[in-house]
C-alpha cells in the first residue's frame, strides 16, 4: 500500500486514510499482538511515505501535520489493543462462568 502511494505521490491524498482502516480491521481477530504488528507496520510505512515526499519536495512548510499523523496511528493501535484486551479477559469470565454453572446442575440446562 505504501508502494502504491508513493508511485501515485499521494502522500497528501485521501489514500492515507488505508493506514487507520488497516489498524482498526487488525482488531476483528481479537489478537493484540496482530494490532500492535499492524500498528508498527503502518507507522513505518508511513514514516518511509514521509521521508521520500521529503526527498522529492523539499519546500513543505507543516512538517508537524506528519507528526500528528504518526500519533494518532499510535493512538488508535494503542486504544484497540487495550480493548482486545479487554474483549480477552471478558471472554475468559463469561465462559469460566458458563462452565461452572452448567457443572454445578449436573448436566441438566437452567
């Protein structure tokens, strides 16, 4: 994707927007380190996307409208591994749960 951005030289595009959709769809697997990899992996990418707009346009004048960028990729990785997390732990209660009641009533369902 990175590729692809670069070879449109669309670093000030829309396109950019496939980072935080990449983060986010990491979420559906339930699996932080799968969020936290793709978190890395897209501020990488992005941080590679912004060093050659650099290169190649030497005159930008908000270099710190990157830096926002690349913080709130953080952010948003960070807040989803915390809530996989959660989504874990709340997992492991409920059916902890469901095994001892359905082991407490002899086989029989409430």
């Amino acid at each position: 994707m990175a590729l692809l951005i670069q070879l449109d030289d669309a670093l000030m595009s829309p396109l950019t927007v496939a980072f935080p959709v990449l983060i986010v769809a990491s979420a559906f697997w339930a699996r932080a380190d799968q969020v936290l990899q793709t978190t890395l992996l897209s501020m990488a990418g992005y941080l590679l996307l912004v060093l050659g707009y650099r290169y190649f346009h030497p005159g930008d004048d908000r270099p710190w409208r990157h830096f926002h960028y690349l913080v709130g990729l953080a952010a948003i990785g960070s807040m989803l591994t915390y809530e996989v997390n959660r989504t874990r732990a709340l997992e492991r209660i409920c059916s902890a749960h469901d095994g001892a009641r359905l082991g407490s009533t002899s086989g029989k369902l409430p």
